[in-house]
C-alpha cells in the first residue's frame, strides 16, 4: 500500500498542466523515485458482528519505489520492500525481512492535455514462503495485478486539481483468494509549494482463502496527507490512514511519511 498510497503525482507539483505516476506516464527518459515508511497497529477486527478484539498487530513497511519512462507512452516499474510484523499473545508471532517485490510497466492508450488513459501490470514476488508463521498470512504467495487507471487533470478556482481511478484484477496463488481492488486518489495544489491528498483503497476477496480470519474478506480504507515542495525536484509528505469498514479484516490505523524526488 505504501508506494500506491503515496500518489506520486508529481507533475503536478511541477506544472499545473501535466500529472505523472497514477495513470500517466513519465516523459521518455525520465523517472522518479519514492522512499517511504509506514507504521500501523490494530487490537481490533471486523467480524460478522462487527468489531471485534484482536491480539495487537503491529507492523512497519519500508519501501522503494522506481519509476522510469522507456518512451513517453510506457513506464518501467520496481518496487522493493522491507517489512516488519509482530503479533502480541496468545498468537505471540514475529516476521521481519524482506516485503513484496514488484515489476512491472504502464501503458498509456490514450492521452491529451488533460485526460490519460493506461493499462498496468504488475508481477509481485513474496519476500517469504513460510506460511507456518502467523506474521507472514497474506505476504507469501505470487501475485500478478492487471489494472485500468484513468486520470484527468483540471482546475478548482486557481488551484490546480487532479483525480485518478485505478480499478484491478489481482491474481493470487497458494490457496490465497484472488481480489477485486478499486483505489482513488484526488489532489489539489492549494499554493505553490503544498499539494493535499485524499485517497481510497478497497479490497473484495474473490471467494475463501488463506486470511487471518478464515473465509472471504473485504476491507476499506481512507488516507489523507500533504505534501510540501522542499526544492525542485524534491518533495516530502506525511499523512495517516484508517480502515473505516470491512468484514474478516484488521481495522488498521497507521501513519506514512516518505520523500519524493524526480530525476
């Protein structure tokens, strides 16, 4: 979630009249990079009868997200995490190491001054396959995620605006329940050097499967943050999150910060 929870669209920032990452494509030549740190816990979940007690789970994500466009219309993507999780007792489990793996590119199939729209792929390998360990639930199987992005730039009085809506098919394997997701990201620059963001994050399981909690699951989540212009080219934010709804789910509240630069 870190690296997509960021947005990236840091073209924004740079001129009112272009958006990158999301669903745009960076210029032939050109990339970015995102170094980002997340922290969550949760001592509840949602049941069928609504939230219940968990033992507290704690976890920490570090990541690295790379970008760079090969031509103006296709972007190269990698993005490698570390990750820490620790579950209090009675489960009294532990897991630090390395997060999912992704490479991948973005296409985009159309694009004028204001609208783009792309097809990403995205291969995304398991940094453990020990799925004796409680701490490594949901973060050992390969997936591959197909997603449609649709982004459109515009203007809310003087200050530049944007909404991208990313919807995808992530295909899961090792008895994980493959997932329906569906994000959204609105921004708006409301002076020279501040851009605020809300963003949407929604996961519907595909049926039963692996989870914390047995059977399908869905979960929904809401992250607000800011980002400030340090310099050109370099960019800092710092936000929170909360999962508000789901069912079979950990209702998560966390903080990110991370640091933006475009090369």
């Amino acid at each position: 979630m870190l690296a997509r929870g960021a947005g990236l669209i840091l073209g924004l920032l740079a001129a009112p009249s272009a958006a990158f990452a999301g669903a745009w494509t960076m210029p032939q030549g050109t990339g970015q990079w995102l170094a980002g740190f997340l922290a969550s816990t949760s001592t509840e979940y949602f049941s069928s009868t609504g939230l219940a007690s968990t033992p507290r789970y704690n976890k920490v994500e570090a990541d690295l997200f790379v970008e760079y466009g090969l031509t103006d219309r296709l972007t190269a993507i990698v993005n490698p995490g570390f990750q820490h999780i620790d579950i209090a007792a009675p489960t009294s489990a532990e897991r630090t190491g390395l997060d999912y793996t992704e490479f991948g590119a973005r296409y985009a199939f159309f694009t004028d001054q204001s609208w783009v729209l792309s097809g990403q792929v995205i291969l995304r390998l398991p940094g453990t396959t020990d799925t004796a360990n409680p701490a490594a639930v949901g973060y050992t199987d390969v997936e591959g995620d197909f997603r449609i992005l649709l982004g459109h730039n515009f203007k809310i009085g003087d200050w530049p605006a944007f909404y991208d809506i990313e919807v995808a098919q992530r295909a899961r394997t090792e008895g994980a329940p493959s997932e329906f997701r569906a994000d959204g990201t609105f921004g708006v620059k409301v002076s020279p050097r501040w851009l605020l963001l809300a963003q949407s994050f929604n996961v519907v399981s595909e049926g039963s499967g692996i989870s914390l909690y047995g059977g399908s699951y869905d979960y929904f989540k809401l992250q607000l943050s800011a980002v400030y212009e340090l310099m050109p080219a370099w960019w800092v934010q710092g936000g929170g999150y909360v999962t508000y709804a789901g069912y079979n789910a950990l209702q998560e509240n966390g903080a990110i910060v991370a640091l933006w630069h475009q090369f």
